[in-house]
C-alpha cells in the first residue's frame, strides 16, 4: 500500500468535508444531490453547556469518520438538519434530525487519478441500530434503520450493479436525508448509533472479482436534560 498518498489524501478529504460543512452548512456530496438540507446554523459553543456525554457530533456539530479496510477509506459523516441544528438542544422528549452519507476512497490512487484506475466499491446495505444511556440503566431504541441502499440513497439514479450502488469516490456515494431520532425516557444522557454497510470491494482496478466487508462505526450523541420536548424549526417548503 502507498502511505504517502494516504497522507494526501484523508486530509484533503475530511478539509473538504469539515470546511464545506462549516462554511456553507452543505454535505459534501450537494455537487451530487444540490440539496441545502444539512444545518446552516453552528451549534452553541460547547462551554456553554455541560455536556453530559462525550460525543464529537455533540461537541462540533458534524461527526466524521475514516476506516482503512486494505487501502480504500470508507468515510461516515453526520450532520444536524435545519430542523433540529443546535445538538446541545437536543433533549429526552419530541424529535431530533440528522442526516447522514457514506463514501469510499481508493486510498492507492490520487484523488484526481481518473476513475478506471480506481477500485470500485458497492454498497448493497446499510442498517443501523441504536441505544439510549440513561441513569437508570434502561435502554431505549428512538431509531432504526434496515434498507436496501440503492432503493432509498437520495440520488434517485444511482449506479448499480448486482453488488449495490456505487459509493467509489467521485462517481458515487450514499446519502439519507432527515432521519429523525424519536422521544427517549427522561433520565436520558445520550444515545448511541451504530451503522453497519455490507460493501463489495473490487480486489484490483478493473477486476471482475469482488469481496464483501462489513464496515461498522458508532456515533455517539449527547442528549441534555430538560422537562421540555427538542425545538423543531418550522421550514418553509421552498427552502428545501
């Protein structure tokens, strides 16, 4: 595997995610979709308040993730929605949104390599489960998930062959949309989501042979204490 040009590239990978994250509040896939739905509002500062579980969504806002499975990089990242966009008013009662994509990099190749000297890689699943924490020890599950990708992923025309949709960087890539979090009970301090993508990885640029991976994360959430429901925000139809 060629380390340097993994040093190149996750950096200018999770800048570009982060900074378009941070400076127009977009995913990094809207030259896909050219949708605005993630949260144009940052969260309050994180001195402002304690927070009750450590979580890197909570604390920044976006959470971003990079797994190296054999040198291609398969990259999660959330973010809030403009419904609910300040994540340290997210509370035990009422709704909380996110919205989520998932995305591989052949880490062997340049980012600007042209795309048949790439590996390619398939998404055919994506579930995802998730647990409350609480005070009292019982566990609560406020959201789910269980969908074939290339049947619910926002691009209503992905790439598909009999392995899934296409999530190679730049010609593909997974994305949902305001996925809501439901009430939880409320000695909650936070939730955990665990996200789980059956993939196909092809096992060398233009090969007919693929292997499958599982590719696992888990996003921990704070949710602060409060005797009132999460504040949805009204938006309007056109801002969509």
């Amino acid at each position: 595997m060629t380390r340097p040009v993994r040093a190149r590239l996750v950096p200018a990978v999770a800048s570009l995610a982060l900074v378009l994250a941070a400076l127009t509040g977009c995913s990094a896939l809207d030259s896909l979709t050219g949708s605005d739905d993630p949260s144009t509002a940052p969260s309050a500062s994180p001195t402002a308040t304690e927070t009750p579980y450590d979580s890197q969504f909570t604390r920044d806002g976006t959470f971003q993730s990079h797994i190296d499975v054999n040198g291609v990089d398969f990259v999660y990242t959330l973010y809030p929605t403009k419904s609910t966009p300040r994540t340290n008013e997210w509370y035990p009662k009422g709704n909380k949104f996110f919205s989520f994509t998932f995305q591989a990099y052949d880490l062997d190749r340049e980012l600007r390599d042209p795309f048949s000297t790439k590996r390619k890689v398939y998404l055919s699943h994506m579930t995802v489960t998730s647990e409350t924490k609480t005070d009292s020890g019982k566990s609560r599950s406020p959201y789910k998930l269980d969908v074939v990708a290339k049947d619910h992923t926002f691009d209503p025309e992905p790439v598909t062959t009999k392995y899934g949709m296409i999530i190679t960087s730049p010609k593909g890539a997974f994305e949902l949309r305001n996925q809501k979090i439901g009430p939880m009970p409320k000695d909650t301090t936070g939730v955990d989501l665990t996200f789980t993508a059956t993939v196909w990885i092809q096992k060398s640029p233009g090969s007919t042979s693929y292997y499958k991976r599982e590719i696992k994360q888990r996003v921990p959430i704070a949710i602060f204490a409060s005797k009132k429901p999460t504040e949805v925000a009204s938006i309007p139809v056109d801002a969509n």
